[in-house]
C-alpha cells in the first residue's frame, strides 16, 4: 500500500505538473489581466486630456514648490501639462509592449537550461557537476538579471506618469483653482498614493532581508540534516528520512511563500494588511483635513483613515510568518514520530526503548523539537509563537517518556491521557501546516526530492508505515481547500477589475459626452485623478514583475555560493542507508534550480500572453494616440480621431474582458480536472476511511485555511 501510494503521488508530482499548479495557485496574484486591463481606458483617458488641452488656458504656477517643479516642465500652461502627461503616458505603453516582448524571448530559454542542470546533476560525477552545473546555473541567473533591468525600466516609466500626475494636482491645489469637497477628495487620493508608495518601497526593501534569510535557511537545512542523522535511533531510518524530506519541504515552503509575498498586490489589501498588524502610527488628518479620514475608507478599507501612520509599516516584517512557518513541515514529521507509538488504544513500548542504548527513542524527538524551537525563538510574531508552543508541547510529551523504564508498568489513566496529547499536538501540527500550504501558497501535494526518492527505491524502503494513507487523505483534503480558495480569490479579483473598469467607463463617458465649452475644471481634474489610478494598478505589476526576477536571480546566487559550496565540501560516507548528506546537498541543488525555473516559467507565460494581447488589441490604440497628439487641433480630422480612438479603445476594453472571463473559466475547468485527478488517482488506492476520521481530517484542513487566511484576498 504504501508503495502505491508513493508511486501515485509521484506520478502526481511529476516537474510539468508542479510547473502548471503553481501557475494555478499563484494566479490571483499573478497573471497577465492585470497588466492589461487597466490600459485601453488609460490610452482613451489619454486622448481625452489631449481633446481638453484644447480649452482655455491658464498657470498654475501661483505657488510653486520651493526647489521648484522636479516633473512639471511647463508650469505656466496647463494645456502643456496636459500634453506632457500624455506623451509621458504614450512613451511608458511602448517601452511596456517592447520589454515584455524580450521578457518573453529571455524566459523561453530558461527550460533548456534547466533540462541540462538536471541531466549533469542526475547522471554526472561529482566532478562533472563542479565543473559545468555553475554555467547553467549562471545562464538562468544572466537571464533574471537581463529581465530585471527590462521590468525595472518600464516600471520607472510608470513611475514618472505617476510622478506628474500628482505634481500637477498639488501644484493644481497650491494655485487654489479648486475648493471645497472635490479638494478634499483630491488631497485624499494623493496621500492615499503617497502611502502605495511607502508600502511599495517597504516591501522593496524586505524582499532584500529575505534573500538573507532564505540563505541562512539552506545553511541550517544542511546542519540540522547532520544533526537528525547522526543521533537517530536504531530501527527508525524511516522516521529520520521523513524529517529529512521536511527539511526540504521547508526549503519549498520559504521559498514559496515569498514568491507569493512578493505577488501579493500592494493596494488596499496590502495596506489593510499592514495597518492591521499594529504597524501603523499617526494620523492621516494632519495632511488630508479631519473630515477626510471617514472617506478613505472607501479606497484604502473602512475604518483606516484615522490610523494611517506617517510611518507605514514601521518595524514590520512582512516575510517573518513565511520563516516560521517554512518549519510546519518539520513539525509534523517529528511529531509524527511520537504517533508511531500509538497503536489503538495502547504505547508501542517495546519500541519506544532502545535496549542497547538503555534509553527511549523519544530523546532523539526531543532533540529535534529543541532544535527546531532555537530557530523560532530568534523570531517573532504570532506564527512564531504558534510553531513554539507546539515544540514545547512535544518537549514536554517526550520529558514524560524519558521516564519510562521496561521494568515498569503505567497504568491506564496515564497511558491514555498520554496518547490523547500525542494525538492531540499531530491534530495541531497538521492544522499548523494546512495554514503554512494556506499562507505560502506551497502545493498540498509536493514531490519527494529526486535524490531521495531514488535512494528509497533502491533500499525498499517505505514511508512510516500507517500513517501513509493518512497523510495520503489530508493531502487530498488539503488540495481541494487549497484550490477552492484559489478559485474564490481569482473570482474576487476578477469582480474588482470589473468594478474598476466600471468606475473608469463612468467618469470617460462623462467626458465623451461633454462638449468643449462645457468642461469645467472641476471634470478635468476628475480625469487626471482616474488616469492616476489606472496608471497606478499597472505600476503595481511592473513591481511585482522586478521582485519577481529579483527573487529568481537571488535562489540561482545561493545556489552558485552556498549550496555549491556546501555540495563540494559534503561528506560522501553512507552511514545508516544510501541517502547521504552529498546527495541530500544534490535535491538542494535541484529544488533551487526547479523553483527559479518554475516562477522563470510562470513568468514567460505572463508575458507570452502580454505580447500577444497587447498586438492585438493595444498597440493600434498606442499609434492612434500619438498620432491624435501630433494633430492641429484645430483641423477637422482630430475630432475625428478622437472619435476613432474612443471607438477602438472602447472595443479593445470590452475584447480583453471576455479573454479575462473566458480565462475564468479555463482557470476554473483545469483546478476541477487538477482536484479530480488528485481524487481519482490517490483516493482509489486508499482504504476506506471511517466517517469520524473524514470529519477529523475535513475539521482540521478547514482550521487552516480558516478566516485568518481570507484576509490575505
């Protein structure tokens, strides 16, 4: 049984199917839509203040800033501010279509040169792999850099559109051409970007602390692997190789998780987050006005607006839950040692004591339980204390263990409740790790490392015994969770970049409708206030596109120090089976590569699908506005341009929304084939459950993905 299923899981987990979960498990987060969407209004909402460039003119140089205007070029005409926010916006669509499409050309390369790093890994000396893994590894990290300066360049285009549009509504305010109600509402939207902002730059900032970590992680995977197999009990190889694979699994968790940190939108949901951990200080009211608070709530979540800090996000670490819980794997597994004993109603004693050591096994959990909790003590946060209270919990289960002795009898009342908190913390770890898979978007069903599975079949070795077909029913559970909540948030962000469309169709139908006498300042600032939000959900992309390059270049730079290092200097002795510390060094090895490749994978079919989009609905709209802010305005054809470009860009939006709701429902008709493959393949093999254990396992998998999580969609 236990050898079908390990060959189910495998046939589950293959490379091409982690590749294509992950792609679903990161799509709310990570797709093409939202790089796309906001653009045919923006290039319309372009067009239009070329049209109202046309109208009266006048300065808004009354009050300048004292280092003067850094964006604004022409403070002394409006209608030239106008025009300048317009060109800037046109250069930034055309420098976003070129880069992505060489984006595109650098990523299809990334799969050979992953093929070749496990061809030379799998089937080379150790001398062979020391001299030609680096080049492909190097290749890979060549490529991210090379794309990380592509992204980085478009991102600052948008940037500079950003940039202008908000001088030009503060210079705007300071030459006081607007009062009341709307200059409030203004005020308001140019701190709550001032705040996108400090959140971006802060989550810049962390994403470089991460590396660090994610560093020192694969260094402490090394040592705890030598200090789990140099202590480990006789008979309970198993038991060592299952935490050996939780040290990898950590490896995946962190890695994982800051991928989908990293992906996560830094908008209102981002800035909820952060102003909900506690790291938010003063009020906003000292730069919006007292009665602005109240109404921020409707852009940045209700009830913020009077806890905005000056300091968003102080002393917050946004990566510190994705460190702790990259141990949930560890966790279960030692404390899945402890339920090993557990048959029934009784203690395997005779296994728990180790005649030739006269001492219980259980010693050796201890020690992991100890180790593990001196990496969680160096950290903080609630996650942190959760993981530690479950070491403590399995420290003090095995203290009363080490009590023990074959000489004598416990009686019953002891022995049962002993077996209840061995059952109770496996309970907790699995809760615990469901919330890890819930929050660092790691697959329920992940594949064993090659290395290891490899040395496995050749020993005739089997994973712990009669917990297979439990841990096979949780990851069942566990991936129908996790898909379920996949699907609902990709739905929620679909529903928000319908309802953001909507918001801009309303206020660019207002305008269209609007002739050139009748449009007063009031509208025109109205425009440049949606232009600046459309501009700002696209930055955002561009963003998370440079993390996510910088994530890919930083996992190849470990891998070429650390880990390479690491795999020349490891010990080639086998000592208790055939899985020695060289080879587990090798599944490191592997795992980085696999997971730079796999966000290298995600990312070249974001912008496959870009480029051919954006050919096909957005560059004629990009041409048309340059050629409309080329035109005399005064000639007859420009109000027919004008009407050419509000027509196509009108088209171009409604083309691109069905692409988004038929993509919907591919998303939702490869997670059911995905969730009904999982369930016809691994489910048929298993043993019938009793009802009590379906309800066990479907109350502790909903526990995780409980409404802690939701806040993160």
């Amino acid at each position: 049984m236990d050898k079908q299923i390990a060959k189910t899981t495998q046939s589950l987990t293959t490379a091409a199917e982690m590749r294509e979960t992950t792609k679903m498990l990161m799509k709310p987060n990570a797709n093409w839509e939202e790089y796309l969407t906001p653009a045919p209004l923006s290039i319309a909402i372009m067009g239009e203040l070329v049209f109202i460039s046309h109208c009266d003119d006048f300065s808004i140089n009354k009050n300048p800033p004292k280092g003067g205007y850094k964006f604004i070029k022409y403070p002394d005409s409006f209608r030239a501010c106008l025009m300048q926010v317009c060109n800037s916006g046109w250069h930034a669509f055309n420098e976003a279509h070129k880069n992505m499409d060489q984006i595109r050309i650098h990523t299809s390369t990334v799969p050979d040169y992953m093929k070749a790093a496990v061809k030379i890994l799998f089937n080379s000396t150790d001398k062979i792999i020391e001299a030609l893994l680096p080049n492909q590894l190097e290749n890979i990290r060549t490529i991210a850099d090379e794309c990380v300066i592509l992204a980085d360049s478009v991102e600052k285009k948008y940037t500079d559109v950003i940039n202008l549009i908000q001088e030009l509504l503060e210079a705007c305010i300071n030459a006081e051409h607007f009062y009341g109600e709307e200059m409030e509402k203004v005020k308001m939207k140019l701190e709550e970007n001032k705040l996108r902002e400090q959140s971006a730059r802060q989550l810049s900032e962390q994403s470089k602390k991460v590396m660090e970590a994610m560093s020192k992680q694969m260094e402490e995977a090394q040592d705890a692997y030598k200090k789990a197999m140099d202590s480990l009990p006789s008979g309970w190889e198993m038991i060592g190789m299952d935490v050996v694979e939780s040290l990898s699994s950590g490896m995946t968790a962190i890695m994982n998780g800051c991928v989908s940190r990293l992906s996560d939108p830094i908008g209102a949901s981002a800035l909820m987050r952060t102003f909900r951990d506690g790291a938010v200080g003063k009020n906003v009211g000292k730069n919006v006005g007292k009665n602005v608070g109240k109404n921020v709530g409707k852009n940045v979540g209700e009830n913020v607006g009077e806890n905005v800090g000056e300091n968003v996000g102080e002393n917050v670490d946004e990566f510190a839950p994705m460190t702790a819980y990259s141990k949930s794997a560890e966790i279960l597994k030692v404390a899945g040692s402890l339920e090993q004993l557990v048959s029934g109603s009784e203690i395997d004693w005779e296994d728990l004591y180790d005649q030739k050591n006269k001492s219980v096994k259980t010693e050796w959990t201890e020690e992991q339980f100890k180790r593990i909790s001196e990496d969680l003590e160096e950290m903080s946060g609630d996650v942190c204390k959760k993981a530690l209270s479950l070491c403590k919990r399995g420290i003090t289960i095995c203290e009363e263990l080490a009590t023990y002795t074959p000489d004598q009898t416990w009686d019953e009342k002891k022995t049962k409740q002993l077996i209840k908190d061995i059952k109770k913390l496996n309970d907790r770890a699995l809760t615990f790790d469901t919330k890890s898979k819930a929050a660092s978007g790691t697959p329920a069903l992940t594949a064993k490392p090659p290395m290891m599975s490899k040395a496995d079949n050749s020993s005739g070795g089997k994973s712990a015994g009669q917990r297979a077909s439990e841990n096979a029913r949780f990851s069942i559970e566990q991936s129908q969770a996790q898909l379920s909540q996949v699907r609902q948030s990709y739905e929620k962000s679909v529903e928000n970049m319908e309802k953001n469309q909507k918001e801009l169709t309303d206020i660019l139908v207002e305008m269209q409708n609007c002739k050139l006498n009748e449009i007063d300042f009031d509208t025109k600032i109205k425009m440049l206030v949606k232009g600046l939000d459309a501009m700002g959900r696209v930055k955002e992309q561009w963003e998370k596109m440079v993390r996510f390059f910088q994530m890919v270049s930083n996992i190849v730079k470990i891998s070429l120090s650390k880990t390479m290092h690491n795999f020349i200097k490891a010990a080639d002795d086998i000592k208790m089976f055939s899985y020695n510390e060289k080879l587990f060094v090798k599944d490191l090895l592997y795992k980085q590569a696999f997971e730079a490749s796999n966000i290298a994978s995600l990312i070249h079919m974001i912008s496959e699908t870009y480029t051919e989009v954006s050919n096909k609905y957005l560059m004629d709209r990009v041409s048309s506005l340059g050629k409309l802010m080329a035109m005399d305005k005064e000639r007859p054809e420009f109000l027919h341009e004008r009407l050419e470009l509000q027509e196509s860009c009108d088209k171009a939006q409604r083309g691109i929304l069905q692409l988004v709701l038929k993509n919907k429902k591919e998303f939702e008709r490869q997670t059911d084939a995905r969730m009904k493959k999982i369930e016809g393949d691994l489910k048929a093999i298993l043993p019938a459950a009793e009802p009590e254990e379906t309800e066990r396992i479907k109350e502790i998998v909903q526990a995780g993905f409980s409404k802690e999580e939701e806040d993160y969609y």
